[in-house]
C-alpha cells in the first residue's frame, strides 16, 4: 500500500505526463488523466479543516506572471501551450484558438481567455498559504509543473472567483472528473487543506471518473 504522501506524488506526475494536447480526449472527456484509485488515496490524505482567516490578504502577495524563458511571462507560456494556430508578436500572444474545457467555448480573441488558478490564490490563503512566505506564494502562483494554471474563457474563469468545489464546479459535466483530480494533485503537492463540503464535492465529482 502506497503511502499517502506518495500517492499524491504520483498523481501528479501522472497528471503531468498523461495531459495531452488542448481539445484532445483527455482533456473534453470524463476520463481523467490519473489512476482513479490513486486520486482517491491522495483525496483522503489531505487534512480537513476550516477556512483560515483572510486577514491581510491581498493578491500582491502572490506575484506574478514572472519570466518563463526568452523573457516571455508565465501566461504567455500558458496561452501558448493550451492554444493552437497560435500568432505571436514577440512573447506576445496575438491570436490563435483555445477550447475552454469549463464551459466548452472555443475562443479566438486571447483578450476574452484568462488563466485560472486551479486552486484560487485567496482559497490557498484559507488553505494553509497564509503562513508561507511570498516566494513559495509565488512559486505556487506561477506553478507550470502541476495542473495548476489553464487558459479558459473569461467568463467561466470570473465565474468561479476563488469558490472550491463545493461552491462552483465548472459548467460542462464532461470536465468533472479532470477537474477533481486536478483540484487534488495542487493540494495534495503543496499540503493545502480542504473543508468538509470541498471533500465531499471532489468526491461527487470522482464519481464521474470512467
């Protein structure tokens, strides 16, 4: 029997490796990327608690986007990755087309897709962020190595705000179990808690899972 901690390391390496291209099957269907098992154990691994108080946050304390190679930022990275038939001016994203996988929209003007955190910045803070210092909120606001940063429709992103699951899922169903596991290799990685209801939200949506 793996031990938790080592469950959640493999589910997001898992993750990492098993994400396909933008708009392919893993990514607009209920198969999720990792072992449903293995999700599971990382699921019951975190520690539950409530929220943490919201005193003295502010998103400047996670800064970002920061440079991600050839003086380009993180969400010039991500636009890119997550696009196709991308234009470029320089690190500048000028066009393309991204299929927002929260609501099914396919999207051509970068100006209407937003990066999501995965894992909200203020949820974090409730979460356990509150007692890092501003390079690990950084690191963790800029985290390109777990499935925490997508490019999305705007309007899903602004949608969901900083909720967890028990207070916003995303739109399209197909993406449930995707965006559970998701959910739960970002907190599982960097030890953040989650409240009875989100546990009890992110195993619905486990449910889902083929």
């Amino acid at each position: 029997m793996l031990s938790p901690r080592i469950a959640s390391i493999l589910l997001s390496l898992a993750l990492i490796s098993g994400c396909s291209g933008p708009g392919s099957p893993s990514q607009t269907t209920s198969k999720g990327p990792a072992n449903s098992g293995s999700t599971k154990v990382s699921l019951q691994s975190l520690r539950i608690a409530d929220p943490r108080p919201m005193k003295d946050y502010t998103r400047d304390r996670f800064a970002h986007w920061n440079k991600a190679g050839s003086n380009c930022d993180v969400r010039d990275t991500v636009l890119e990755r997550d696009g196709k038939n991308i234009n470029k001016t320089g690190c500048n994203i000028t066009g393309g087309e991204w299929f927002s996988v929260y609501d099914g929209q396919t999207l051509t003007d970068p100006l209407k897709v937003d990066i999501d955190h995965m894992v909200p910045l203020a949820n974090a803070w409730r979460s356990g962020a509150d007692v890092w210092d501003d390079k690990k909120r950084s690191a963790f606001a800029n985290d390109l190595e777990r499935p925490q940063l997508r490019a999305v429709s705007a309007s899903s992103n602004r949608s969901k705000g900083d909720q967890d699951p028990s207070q916003w899922k995303p739109p399209s169903k197909d993406f449930w179990c995707q965006y559970a596991q998701e959910w739960i290799a970002v907190k599982s990685f960097w030890e953040l808690t989650v409240t009875k209801d989100e546990k009890a939200a992110l195993t619905e949506m486990l449910g889902t899972c083929s």
